[in-house]
C-alpha cells in the first residue's frame, strides 16, 4: 500500500468519525422532533410547542407569556417578537425553550418552525453509523459540464411534498469502462452537490444519499470520490424534507462505499 493511499485511508477514517459525532451532536439531525409548517395552524398555536406562531410580513410574530418558559437571544420571551428564518448554527437559535432550540425556517415562500431537543427518543437510541471502509477504486476521474442556465426541477420529497431542485450541470464518470452521468447543483462557494441513488439503495443502504464534490477545475476536471457518500438527514429524523434524486440521478450499477445506513442500540 502506496504512502498516499495510506494517508487517504486515514483521512477517510477522521472524516467519518466526525461525521459521527456531529450527527450524535446535541443540536445535530437526531436531535429534529418536528417541522410544523405555519399554514397548517392558522391560530398558531402548535401542539407541543409553547407560544404562538403567526406568519406576518414575510416572517413570523411570535407572542409568548410567562407561563410559555420561551426566551429569546438568552432573556426570558413576555409579549411579542418578530423574526425571520434563522440560517445560523442550531445551537445559537434566537428561540430556546430550555434546551430545546426552536428554528424559523423558509422554503419556497412556505414558513415552518423546527423543534431540536437533544433528548429526541431517536438521538437517545443511535449508536453509530455503518459505512464500507475506503476504497481508492471508487475516487473515480469526472467530467463537470455547467449549463447555460440553472435548470429547476420538481422533485418528490421526503415528507411527501414535491418541490423545486435547481440544478447547475452534470457530472459525467465511467464504472468499470461504462460512461455515467449525475445531475448536480452548484453551491455557492463553487462545489457540488448530488442526490443519487445507486443499486444498493433500499437494500443494502439508505434509498439516496448526497455527494458533495469539490469545486471543478477550470476545465472541468473534479473528483468523484463516492468514499464521501453521505445518508442524508432524513436517515437520521423523519422530520427533514430531502429532496428525492432527480430523474435520471439513479445510477443503474451498485455503489458499495461509504455510509450506508444508520445504526441504533
């Protein structure tokens, strides 16, 4: 075994012990009790969540009393406050009830408030995820081709609603001298991200997972490295609303690597 190969077997090892412990984190994606979507309490008032939750002004008026036990910013919630989706870490939420941080969130006009309790039954219950070791014949060379315009697609979600997915290129990589293509978005920093699903899915792994490559090079050179195939977050809580692979991002070949299910007690 190569240095190089050596080092990357120990680089994959630190990446997925992390990626382990930032999912049992307090405020990681275990942690989810629910996303209550506004519309759905025109009252707003939520079952199991103090306060009440109102759209306004493309935001939310939250009013809460004493008796709520709601703070806000770390001081104690009487009367009313507005506030807007809250794109920061989980744990520095400006809505704590105890130790359970409730988050404004916004998709696609649609506003919902998301409940992160670190003694969520399923965070109490899991113990690790399974993952094949690395394995250097699945960093594979690829192609990324950007299109002209961003491109939307409805795609199917993981709480049964369809939604859009903007799509920035493709991917293009061989499987054993056999020529494949995966649909990608363009983060803003310049990388990837690919929902997929491959042969295993449903069976001997999760039924998609995500890729984030790194940015291309200039002539479109990226590494498509399924060693870093991560279970998405609705693996891990039911709450989670991710997108199903867009249509033709179901790889026809198994792709044995990587995370492949979670693991409870």
């Amino acid at each position: 075994m190569s240095t190089d190969e050596q080092q990357a077997r120990q680089e994959w090892r630190s990446w997925h012990e992390e990626r382990i412990g930032t999912v049992a984190a307090p405020y990681g994606p275990l942690s989810l009790m629910g996303t209550h979507w506004l519309s759905d309490y025109p009252d707003g008032r939520i079952p199991a969540v103090p306060g009440r939750w109102r759209e306004e002004g493309g935001g939310v008026l939250l009013t809460a009393t004493p008796e709520d036990g709601l703070s806000i910013d770390g001081k104690p919630l009487t009367g009313e406050v507005r506030l807007m989706a809250d794109r920061g870490p989980i744990d520095g939420a400006r809505v704590a009830h105890g130790a359970r941080r409730l988050v404004v969130l916004s998709r696609e006009g649609l506003l919902a408030v998301r409940d992160f309790d670190p003694a969520s039954p399923a965070r109490q219950a899991f113990r690790t995820i399974e993952a094949t070791p690395y394995d250097p014949g699945w960093v594979l060379p690829g192609t990324f081709r950007p299109y002209l315009a961003e491109r939307t697609v409805r795609v199917g979600n993981a709480d049964g609603v369809e939604r859009g997915l903007g799509l920035g290129g493709e991917i293009t990589f061989e499987v054993e001298g056999a020529a494949h293509t995966l649909q990608a978005a363009v983060e803003p920093d310049g990388s990837l991200w690919v929902v997929f699903a491959d042969a295993t899915s449903g069976g001997s792994s999760y039924r998609f997972r995500f890729l984030r490559p790194a940015p291309p090079a200039e002539d479109g050179r990226v590494s498509v490295d399924f060693n870093r195939a991560l279970l998405p977050p609705c693996a891990f809580a039911d709450h989670f609303i991710c997108p199903f692979p867009p249509p033709g991002n179901t790889l026809s070949v198994p792709v044995p690597a990587s995370e492949r299910n979670r693991i409870d007690a």
